[in-house]
C-alpha cells in the first residue's frame, strides 16, 4: 500500500535543487457549473517550413508501501540489453530509469513547461492555496520540486517505483518509493493530483482514477499529461505503411501484451467522468516529429521532440519489442534505422498528440 507517513525514499533535504527550468507561475481560474466532458480540441492544422532544407531539419544532433525502503530489494536494478531498470515491483513499468533516462525525463520537463507557456499545471485552482499536491508517477521529481519551489506552504509528495531523487530538495518536498497501483493510505486528502506521461505505467485505470477521486479533498482537482501512441499528421504526409506509424502501433501492441495498455490518453476524460469528477475538461496539443513547422515555437517543440524520442529509440522500444513482442536485439536495431530516418525527414508532417485532462472532485459527495 502507498503510505504517505513514513518516507522511503531519499528525499528530506533542506536546500533546494538545482538547475530549474525557466518559467512562469501558473495562472489560478475558475471552476464552472457541471459540464459534460469538454473536448477543446483545436480545429487548425499545423503549418509546414516549405523552404527547410533536408539537414535542416533539426537545430542540432547535440541538442510503494509503507515498509518499502532503500534496501537490496530497491537498489537492486534490472540490467537488460543495456540499459538500467527498476527492481521493485520488477516490469510494472517497461522504461529505464538509468542516467541516461534520467536526463531525458527532465528535457521532457522543459518540454511541457514550453508547450503549456511556463504553466506547471492547467486545472483552475489557486495554487497558493494548495496545502497537500500529490507528483503520482514523479520520476525524477522535477515537476514537484518547481512546484515545491514555488508554493512553500505546500506539502508536495511525490511517488514513483525508482529512487531516481535527488537527495537535496525543498523541505515541504517528500519522495517515497511505492507502487500507485496499491492500495492507498495517504494520511491527508490532496488539492491537487498530478501525473505526467504514466502511460503505460498503470494496468487498472479505473482502479487509479477511483482511488484518486477517494484521495482528494471536495473540490480538488486531478490532471494528467499523455501523449497518445498512435502519431498523426494532418495532411497525409504520413503513409500508414511507414516504418515510423508501424512503430507506434508495435508500441502499443507489445504494452497490450504486457498488460500496461498505452492508448489511455483518449478516454481518459470519459473514465474521470464515470470515477465521479466534474468540471472535466480535455486540451490538445501536439509535438512536431522535427523541426518542419513553420510556427517558431512549434518549430523548436519538433527539434526537441527528435532531441527527445528520436535519439532515444532504443531506449523506449528495447524492452517493450524484446518482453512483449519477442523481437532480437538485431532485429530490433534495423528496424529503428528505418524508423529514426523517417522521424527526422521534414517532407513528413508528423506530430505526436498530448491530451491534457483535469478533472474536478465535487464539492459535496
């Protein structure tokens, strides 16, 4: 069970951490009346680059329970194919949690803080008068160490499976290694409940959501981050037989098979809905695959996209190919050349969809 009373983790530093991400504060708003599930989908396609050249395409290359603990059975990580991963709760979550990862995890941060124009969160809630926030799925711990910074009179709490924390944080920040699909036994409800890209992560949906819904005070609010798997383009400039479409469809079908599904992003708003939350609202953005936007901010959001995924290939398909799909190393590396070649091609207009979804607990229940 996840147990919020005693840390497990390595947080409880008195100093704040380094290296920041330059933003903005949120903006607080209002919550309205009860509403059916709003999409706010944007109806506008993106705009391509027609004068960049082919080696333009990117700016540069260079671009838990409570009894858990940093014992053996934590520390003990996975090492497979390379790459580094978690040990407790051992393949609850198919991704490294190496350095390498580590750094990658915190370039998305940056990534989500551009996207959403420095904003940590988009649910209308007055974050100076949040007392309890919930990072579930925290990684690094990134978001709820800006978060701590920026809100001193709240207690952050940040879950996740790897002890990846650092060791200095705000002292109203707290990690615990735990595992979210537990039963929940947080002492405090919770303002606000964060996740961010724990697709993938999580086998019982309504599950999270429920116990979620349980763990929040009246009128607080719940928001998740996800890309969906499946990527787009609006103008055709992605044949369904490319190598980078079948990709994300082999994604998907191997955490099927898992049993960690990862197309949850599109139904999340219904499933807040039947969990019980109001106020649900749903907004969409997209991640170019490179640089061929003409828009400069979506321009830049590519070459980090590329920065992001396209040179981490292996490192998100390794384990998901060779556990769920029974694919060779080999096998596996071909396929990527093919797959990274047409990722970074600006003549595809390709963009990875990011659902944001916030949810509101009624006032009275």
């Amino acid at each position: 069970m996840v147990d919020a009373t005693t840390p497990p983790g390595p947080a409880g530093g008195t100093s704040t951490s380094p290296g920041k991400a330059d933003r903005a504060s949120a903006s607080p708003g209002k919550s309205g009346p009860a509403s059916p599930v709003s999409t706010g989908l944007p109806e506008e396609a993106l705009v391509a680059d027609e004068n960049i050249a082919e080696d333009e395409s990117l700016e540069s290359d260079d671009l838990a329970s409570s009894s858990a603990s940093l014992a053996s059975s934590v520390l003990k990580y996975r090492h497979e194919n390379g790459r580094r991963y978690h040990a407790f709760k051992d393949g609850a979550y198919a991704f490294p949690n190496d350095d390498a990862e580590a750094e990658r995890m915190d370039f998305q941060h940056v990534m989500h803080t551009l996207t959403h124009d420095g904003k940590l969160f988009l649910a209308p809630i007055d974050q100076g008068e949040a007392s309890h926030v919930l990072d579930a799925g925290t990684g690094t711990g990134i978001w709820a160490i800006d978060f701590a910074d920026d809100n001193p009179q709240a207690k952050v709490i940040g879950v996740d499976l790897s002890p990846i924390q650092p060791v200095f944080v705000p002292p109203n920040a707290e990690f615990y290694i735990a595992d979210l699909e537990e039963s929940w036994t947080f002492s405090n409800p919770f303002d606000l409940i964060h996740t961010r890209l724990l697709t993938g992560s999580i086998a019982d949906w309504p599950k999270f959501y429920k116990q979620s819904f349980d763990h929040l005070a009246p009128g607080g609010f719940i928001e998740l981050s996800d890309p969906a798997m499946t990527i787009r383009s609006d103008d055709d400039t992605l044949p369904k037989d490319s190598a980078l479409y079948e990709w994300t469809k082999l994604m998907t079908d191997a955490a099927v098979k898992l049993g960690r599904p990862p197309s949850t992003a599109e139904t999340t708003a219904s499933q807040l809905a039947e969990a019980g939350f109001i106020n649900i609202e749903q907004r969409h953005f997209k991640w170019p695959t490179n640089s061929w936007p003409k828009d400069p901010k979506m321009k830049q959001l590519g070459a980090m996209t590329f920065e992001d995924i396209g040179k981490n290939l292996y490192g998100l398909s390794v384990a998901l190919f060779t556990r769920g799909l029974g694919w060779t190393i080999e096998e596996l590396q071909v396929f990527l050349v093919q797959v990274r070649r047409e990722m970074r091609d600006p003549k595809i207009h390709a963009y990875i969809p990011v659902y944001v979804v916030y949810g509101q607990k009624p006032a009275e229940t």
